[in-house]
C-alpha cells in the first residue's frame, strides 16, 4: 500500500504542476471517432492504401497501456467502444509534447489528433499530430493483465472493474441490449409502458419483507416498493387492456448469488390473456432477449447447454415430484408420505399444511434446483399464491405457473384474481398470518379492493427477473455480476482508510469558486 501511496503522491505533484502552468482540467477537445468504428472501417485496408489517404481523425479515452522509445512513443487509447493505438513522434507533435505525454500516467485521459496508418505488426494506429492531457488519474490503475483480483473491490469500486475487464462491459452491454429488446418487443405487440409508485403507503404484490421509511411532509409511514403488481392491475380496471413496466424492486431480505435487495423486474399485464397464453408469450419473449443480448438462443452456462428454442417443458408440481423427487404419483399425493421426506431432510412443516402447501414445499426443498432446462411448474397451491385465480377444474391450486432456468425462478405468473369478494378473503386470510407473526405475509389493501369491485376483466400477469435473466444471458454466477452497483456490507473504515492514507495528505485540495 506504501508503493501505491508514493504514487499518488508523484500524481498530484503532476497535477499541482498542470495547475501552476494553467488549466488543469481543459473542457474544449470533442473526439470525433470511436474506436471501434475506425477498425470497422479500416481494420483490413492494407496500409498500402491507408496512409496515403492521411484520413484524419480524433480520439478520446484512457490511455491503459505506453512505450517509450527515444523520439517516438506508443500507447493504447480506451473508449467506450475499445482501444486503438496511437504513434506520438516527436517529429510530429514537437519537442514539448513529447516531453509532456513521457511524464503522463498510465490511466490519464487523453485527446488526440492524427492521421491513420498501419504499424509494421499490421495494427491499426492514429499518427498523433497534436496530443493533449485532458484528466489526470492521481491513482494508479490495478495491473494490467489482470485488473482487479478481488472479487468484491470489483463489484465495491466497480468503475475500475469496468476500465480493466472487457469481459465486464461486455456484460452489462449484453444487459442494456436485452433489456432494450424486451421493451421493443412489449411495444411491437401492443403493450403500453407505464411507470407506478416506488413509496407505498401499502406494501403489496408479493409476499415479502418491504422497506420502511417516513415521508416527513405526509407525516405518514411509507414502504419501498416490493412489486408493481397491485398498481397496474388498477390500471387493468381503469381500461388499459396491455400494459408493462420495467423498474426496481425492494426487499428487506438476505443477499446471495441470487438476491440483492433492490433488483429489476419487468410486470406486464393483458387483458383476456388466460396463464396459458403468458406462458407462451414468455417463450417467445426470452427467446428474442437471447438474440439480441447474446446472438443465439442457444445458449452456455456453467459449462452446460441451455436451449431456449425447443418448447419449454410444462409439469405440475406433483409431476414435478415424480419426474426429479423419486416418489411414486401415488406417494406425491399422500400427505404422510410428503411430511416424512420433509421431515428426512430436516425441515418441519407446520401442522396446518394441505397437501397441496407439502407438495409445493417439498417441490422448493428437492426440485427447484433439477430444473436445467426451461421448465414451466404449473398449478400452485392456493394458500401460497393469495393473487392468482382458482382453478374451476381443482379450487385448491391456482392458474399460477413459475419458469425455472438453470434451476432459478426467472419468472412467475397466472391468470389474476379479478373476484373483488375472493381476493378480500385472501388478503384478510394473509393479514391474520401476519398478526401471526409471519413478516411476509401480506397487508390487507382496502383501496385494491375497491377497485376491483369496479370491475376487472378477466386478465393475465407475469413477473420476469430482469436480472436473473442477465445472468443467464451472459453465463455469470451471481446476481452481483450483472448489476453495477450490487449492495454490499459497508466498507470497513479501517481498511478504507489504510488504502488511502497518506497520498491524500501530499497536497491540498484546491477551494472551487463561489
């Protein structure tokens, strides 16, 4: 840390120099290429007939590699789009350039002016004939052929993770383009975007812990959101027939591969869509994320084949038991049989389950995880699914389904709860679990109520993790991976401060004006 610290301290004596001789932080230099455009474009004429068209072009970036030759210099040059090699001769840009571009740092950002041509290795190169130093980096970049080492200063300092690891803006490229797709791919079939409260002053839509806070103004308790459901499904009463929305949602809950408290969700919603119809919209919908994100639907992760392009499979939760849990359909369907393998692998179901509430959870405890392959599970208990409608064929399980990938959820959805009398049973049914004691269970919602008592149409609803989606989409193992700036336990003091002590006392900040 010594070594780091004594570089600092060399950088701000650079930058203390730069503001002794004028501006220090120039604003006027606008690049007028990009990196990947210029190899695009001539990445394969021969330079034969590259240099002597002297194609004049600017670029901007961070400068992440340099070599100093005597008179003549190279250095690699990093935008958003990727990197190209500059040529600085003295020859070109004079004497006192040069000098200046020997004492920048790597991770200075830099402009620069120049021609194209092709090095003798045959690499694409700007001929720099005018240079300039337009942000001075006063800390040293992580080593250069291998960036951060630790895992967590990735995902804590995530815009060095970003500068160093082109795998890791690959991914989140990957994940803005899938989440463009599935936007284009809404509005193409007739879905309007709208945008829904993030503070509740009822927390509902799923079953969860929410987020607490106080609006001072309202004088009131507030909750972060923890699903849009219940606000959209107002929108179904008010007359919008397709509506989505893709935005965050909160959960005072553990973090894991596979958890953050605040994560993305896309809702979407249609009028006189049943759950089957969602299922196969859903096909269609992941299938064309994959495309546009990864260029197949095909896809790898793990090491494994994931393949979103056959049919996904559709089972029961008690097919799903004697398809990947071993027991017989008789066995799947007898409550003692249910409780013992429960009770084997050390869980206790409460004495009041049906036997539909020990098939679903014994489905969490042994199947979830089997789940490789798109699996849709249909035909959820009623007691764990209080917004999804009944069956008419078996009022004990619901017209629910959840997609399972890679043996993750990715999505849930069923065909909605539109009785205003059934769903007021529901929530009074879940707000007794919750003076129970149960923090999950959900509140009643009078004004939800109401509205149903308008009148809903029949309709049909789906959740998609957004970011679980991402994972998949770019074969990444935990959800830390694919949002840019995951919650993380808060930095200890201690160790923040031994990284910075030192350099930060070599030079005074200067006072902005007023």
């Amino acid at each position: 840390m010594s070594d780091d610290n004594q570089l600092i301290a060399e950088r701000r004596e650079k930058l203390a120099a730069l503001r002794r001789a004028g501006v220090a932080f120039p604003n006027d230099f606008k690049p007028g290429h990009h990196a990947a455009d210029l190899h695009h474009r001539h990445g394969r004429v021969p330079n034969e007939e590259l240099e002597p068209q002297a194609i004049r072009v600017s670029v901007g970036g961070r400068m992440m590699l340099k070599r100093v030759m005597g008179k003549a210099c190279f250095a690699t040059l990093q935008d958003a789009s990727g990197r190209i090699q500059l040529y600085v001769t003295q020859d070109a840009v004079g004497a006192e350039a040069l000098a200046a571009f020997k004492h920048w740092d790597l991770g200075d950002i830099l402009g620069c002016e120049g021609t194209l041509f092709r090095t003798k290795t045959g690499e694409l190169s700007v001929k720099a004939t005018a240079i300039r130093l337009v942000t001075k980096s006063l800390r040293p970049l992580p080593d250069k052929f291998h960036g951060l080492a630790d895992q967590e200063q990735k995902y804590r300092q995530r815009y060095v993770d970003l500068m160093t690891d082109e795998a890791a803006r690959a991914r989140f490229v990957a994940r803005s383009k899938a989440v463009a797709s599935l936007r284009g791919f809404m509005v193409e079939h007739g879905f309007l975007e709208v945008e829904t409260p993030m503070l509740h002053p009822i927390p509902g839509g799923a079953n969860a812990r929410p987020f607490v806070t106080h609006h001072n103004a309202l004088d009131q308790q507030m909750f972060l959101r923890i699903a849009p459901e219940l606000y959209l499904k107002r929108l179904l009463v008010g007359g919008f027939e397709r509506l989505f929305e893709i935005n965050r949602n909160f959960r005072n809950e553990g973090l894991s591969v596979r958890h953050n408290p605040e994560f993305t969700m896309m809702e979407f919603y249609a009028a006189w869509w049943t759950h089957h119809d969602l299922m196969d919209f859903t096909e269609q919908l992941l299938r064309h994320a994959a495309r546009a994100a990864s260029g197949s639907s095909r896809l790898s992760y793990g090491g494994r084949e994931v393949d979103l392009e056959q049919p996904f499979a559709r089972l029961t939760v008690r097919a799903a038991l004697v398809a990947h849990a071993g027991l017989s359909d008789a066995e799947a369907g007898d409550a003692a049989v249910l409780h013992a393998r429960l009770k084997a692998l050390g869980e206790e179901p409460p004495a009041h389950w049906t036997l539909a509430e020990l098939q679903f959870g014994l489905f969490e405890a042994v199947v979830e995880d089997k789940l490789w392959q798109p699996t849709y599970i249909v035909d959820y208990p009623v007691e764990v699914s209080p917004l999804a409608r009944a069956s008419d064929k078996d009022p004990t399980v619901t017209e629910r389904f959840e997609l399972f990938i890679t043996g993750r959820e990715i999505a849930n959805g069923f065909s909605e709860l539109n009785d205003a009398e059934d769903q007021a049973a529901r929530f009074a049914a879940q707000a007794a679990n919750k003076e129970a004691g149960d923090e999950e269970a959900m509140y009643y919602d009078a004004d939800f109520i109401r509205a149903l008592e308008y009148g809903m149409p029949p309709a049909g609803g789906c959740g998609v993790g957004i970011d679980r989606l991402v994972m998949l989409l770019t074969d990444s193992p935990s959800i830390r991976d694919v949002i840019l700036f995951p919650a993380l336990r808060r930095e200890d003091p201690e160790a923040a401060a031994s990284r910075h002590e030192g350099a930060e006392a070599q030079a005074p900040r200067p006072t902005p004006p007023r």
